[in-house]
C-alpha cells in the first residue's frame, strides 16, 4: 500500500478518538449542566429503574486509535 495512503488512512482512524477525549475533558471541565447531560448520555445509559450500562465506544476509539497508530507509525519507515 502506498504510504501516503497508509497516513491518511491512519490519521482518518485517529481523529474520532481524539475527539472524544476533548469532549470527556470538556464534560469534566463544564459547569454547563446541559453540556454535561448530553456528553453523559452517550457514555452510559439507564435500563428503567434496575440500573445502567456501559456503552461500547470507548472500546470501539481505543482499537481505533490503535490501528491508526500504527498505519502512521509504518508509514514513516
């Protein structure tokens, strides 16, 4: 593969990652209920009155990030 291709590619994965931890940073930092309300809603979730969940994102950015990472990391060979 061609490696301008590789580090376009690997700064495509890269960046919903990064993003997303500017947004939590920016829910800790608020004192913006409202912008703290929507940035918790996507983390977690509730299941009626028993209790939550954890939602599967952050799994999903830290593969990503992680295959980034590393077409960036071969593509300066």
């Amino acid at each position: 593969m061609n490696k301008t291709i590789e580090k376009i590619l690997g700064w495509m994965l890269l960046t919903p990652p990064l993003i997303s931890v500017f947004m939590f940073l920016a829910q800790l930092i608020s004192k913006d209920k409202m912008l703290r309300k929507f940035l918790y809603t996507i983390w977690t979730g509730e299941h009626g009155d028993t209790g939550g969940y954890t939602s599967a994102l952050p799994l999903y950015f830290g593969l990503m990030a992680i295959a980034g990472a590393y077409l960036i990391k071969d593509s300066n060979k």
